[in-house]
C-alpha cells in the first residue's frame, strides 16, 4: 500500500502524465455521460421491452460493448463497434488487395490514408446499422413510446447515432493523441467496465434468493474468475524466446565476437481477433433461421442457436483455433524475420541461413501457437461453462471470451503506458521490476 501511494505521488508530480490522464477521465466522463442522453421522440420509461432483449444473446454483447447504450436507445447506441468492423475489413484488404498493401508500405502518409478510408466505411456501415437499429426499435417499443414518426424520426435518428458513432471514434482518437493512449480500446474496456456492477450486483440478489449455500457459491464464483483473470493475463503477456547467434562482424577497424541475441514469438499472437472472426461466423445460422421456415433449417439452426449447446460451443471452439493460426500466418511473417536476421548478420545455430531458417521459425511458431489457440478456445467458451453452472448470463460474460481479453489487455497496456513515464523520468514504475508487458509487446488485437 505504502508503494501505491509513493506511485500515485510520483504520477502526481509528471505533468504531462497528469495532464494526460486528466484528458482522459475527463472524456471517459463525456463518453459515458453520453451514453445516458436518448434518441430524441423516444421516451425512455418505456425501454424495458428493449433492455429485455439486450439480456442475453449477440445483442447482449452489443450492449455490453457499448456501455448498455444499446438498451438506452442512447445517441451512442451504436458504439465504437461499426469502427472496429471497418478496421477489419480495410485490414483482410490490406491482405489481398495490392493497392491497401501499397498504402501499408508507405509509412505515416500511408496510415493517414488508411485512417481516412476506415473513417469512410465507417460511416457506411453505420448508415446501414442506424436504421436497422430503428426497425428493431419500433419492434420492441409501443407506438406510445415514440413523439415522432415516420421518416422524419428515421431520417433525424439515422444521422444523430450515425454523428454519435462517429463522436465516440473522434473521443478515442483524442485519448490515444493526447491523452494516455489506446483510445478506442480503452472505449471499449470502459464500456465493458460499465456493466460489471450491475451484473455482480444481480449475480449477488440471485445467489441470497437461493436456499442454502448462496453466499458460498457466490465467493467460490470470484475465486474461480481470479483465477480466469490470472489465466489470461498469462495468455496476453506469454512468450517464447528462440536464441539467434550473430556471427562476427567489423564495425571500424575493430571485430567483434557473437553476441546471443533472442526473437520473443507470441504464444498468442492474434490477440482477441480470432474469437471475433470466430463469433461472427456463429452468428450467420442465427440470421438464416430468420429466413428459413423448413423444418430441417430450424433444426439445424436449433443447434446453432443454443448458446449452452455443445455443437454450438464445439464449432466455436474449433473456429477459434482455426482462425488463430490463419491470423497468426498474416501478421507473423517468418520470411521476413529470416531477412532481417540476414541483414543483421544473424543466425540460428544449427540452421542454414535462408529457407531453412524460414522453415525452422514457421515449424517453431506453429508449434507455440498451438497451446496458446487451445487456450484461446477454451477462455471463449468458458462463458456457456459458466452459465451451465447457474451463474446469470451477463456475469457469466465475464468469465472468459472477448470481454475478458479486452478487459485484460487494455489495462495491461495502460500500466504500461504509465510505468514507461514514470521509468522514462526516473521514477519507480508501478512494479519493482518495471516489466508490465501489454499487447503492444506483441500483437495487437
């Protein structure tokens, strides 16, 4: 304790780490004051229809993401979400488009250009998300509950969420350029964040209204999510370390020896990408069966459905895996890490310079990534795992999956933030050691 407030008294003395994380709360409390102000001509006493249907499901997720704007018929109601899938897509483009991969060659012009297109299909996407938003929304809500209607509430709705995305975009771009960094990610996480109070809190009625042994089961709960926790903050920082022997060189008139140099390989390289690839293929049977009224597309999609199914949950988990080595194969490049040892003068002991080298590191990121995607797997399927043991949806949430990953990585790369200020202008970091290692130690989700 006596640490932390020695801490909190040197972040206190860095202005300009004051000041930055001053910024930051100040438009963390923006955003979430946002996300309380409703659509006008909505009432908002009669959204209980809607919170209902954000309980539980994929729109729950939404929800959770979104800081429970979604249920709220918010100006923020669509979130930062329309973002994060248009960074996806200019990214797969950046895979198998030349022009996309050109602009990722060209430096900082090139990203400026790369943030301007996300920025365009942004809104593209939200001009189709806003009124599909509206239609569910006059689904779910009584004709009472709306003061306008007709296109002028569809037309000045669509373009106040689609101003309120665009808004929560600008706030995170404004935390990563002055304020602590990882804007849109702490976004997210501050969303996530929003809703653990309320699940703890219901978890906690529920477990004081069960007859015998409430309290008990609701402890062993936070002990077993500690353990999660501890789990995949080992998944985030894990690394395997493969020593790379340089070979003599000159430098001036004077030769050195071989210094042992090590390449730090990710056990989880994709980060949380796969477990998103991975829930937005699981989310297509659920949209077909919308369409489809035979009796063996309802029995199909029946299985698919049922988030506590184990085909559901065992198509997910391979998924998963799948998408962890084809995410690891584009943003792990061990042709081009074998060049850079090349250049440098490097080696691995024991193996040719060139092609055997690159068969060596892809045999030996192949092998790490294999645990790390079996993990990846289990953590995202541990939510149902949590439900079947009678823990309520939207704790259970919290036990493993995107929202876990998120929560944990984006506070690692914060401390890190912070310890690299306070360590930069001779201050004690947050550890003795000073090695918090966030995302950006490694890849990024």
């Amino acid at each position: 304790m006596k640490k932390f407030i020695e801490t909190l008294k040197n972040i206190y003395k860095i202005e300009d780490l004051r000041s930055r994380l001053g910024i930051t709360l100040f438009l963390i409390v923006i955003y979430r004051l946002g996300s309380y102000v409703s659509l006008p001509g909505v009432d908002p006493a009669q959204l209980i229809n809607l919170k209902n249907q954000t309980s539980e499901g994929l729109l729950g997720l939404l929800d959770m993401f979104s800081g429970g704007a979604f249920s709220k018929a918010s100006i923020f109601a669509l979130g930062i979400m329309p973002y994060i899938s248009a960074s996806i897509v200019i990214q797969l483009l950046g895979i198998a488009v030349p022009y996309f991969q050109r602009l990722q060659k060209e430096g900082e012009s090139g990203r400026r250009k790369v943030n301007q297109l996300t920025r365009y299909l942004t809104v593209v996407i939200l001009l189709f998300q806003a009124p599909a938003y509206l239609v569910n929304l006059h689904a779910q809500l009584p004709e009472s509950a709306f003061a306008l209607t007709g296109a002028l509430f569809t037309v000045s709705s669509t373009i106040i969420l689609t101003s309120g995305s665009m808004f929560v975009m600008w706030l995170g771009e404004k935390i990563t350029d002055k304020g602590i960094g990882n804007g849109i990610s702490l976004i997210i996480m501050i969303g996530i964040i929003a809703r653990l109070p309320h699940s703890v809190v219901a978890e906690f009625i529920s477990r004081i209204e069960q007859q015998g042994g409430g309290m008990v089961m609701f402890l062993l709960e936070f002990v077993v999510l500690v353990f999660v926790f501890i789990g995949a903050i080992l998944l985030v920082q894990g690394t395997r370390k493969i020593p790379v022997q340089y070979a003599k060189r000159i430098v001036g008139n004077k030769q050195y020896g071989g210094v042992r140099q090590y390449i730090p390989l990710k056990v989880n390289a994709a980060g949380v990408m796969p477990i998103i690839f991975a829930q937005a293929i699981m989310f297509i049977p659920i949209s077909l069966a919308g369409f489809a009224k035979s009796d063996s597309m309802s029995g199909f999609a029946a299985a698919f459905t049922n988030h506590l199914g184990f085909w559901y949950n065992f198509t997910q988990f391979l998924l998963v895996i799948l998408f962890t080595y084809f995410y690891t194969a584009i943003t792990v490049n061990p042709l081009q890490m074998a060049e850079d040892m090349k250049k440098n003068g490097g080696f691995i002991p024991g193996v040719k310079p060139g092609k055997k080298t690159v068969e060596f590191l892809d045999t030996i990121m192949s092998r790490i990534t294999l645990p790390g995607s079996v993990f990846l797997g289990v953590i995202t399927i541990l939510p149902a795992f949590a439900m079947m043991a009678g823990i309520n949806q939207q704790f259970a949430y919290f036990f493993g999956g995107t929202s876990l990953l998120i929560l944990v990585g984006v506070v690692l790369d914060t401390l890190q933030q912070i310890e690299s200020h306070l360590l930069m202008r001779h201050y004690d970091g947050l550890m003795k050691s000073g090695r918090i290692k966030g995302r950006s130690g490694g890849g990024a989700y």
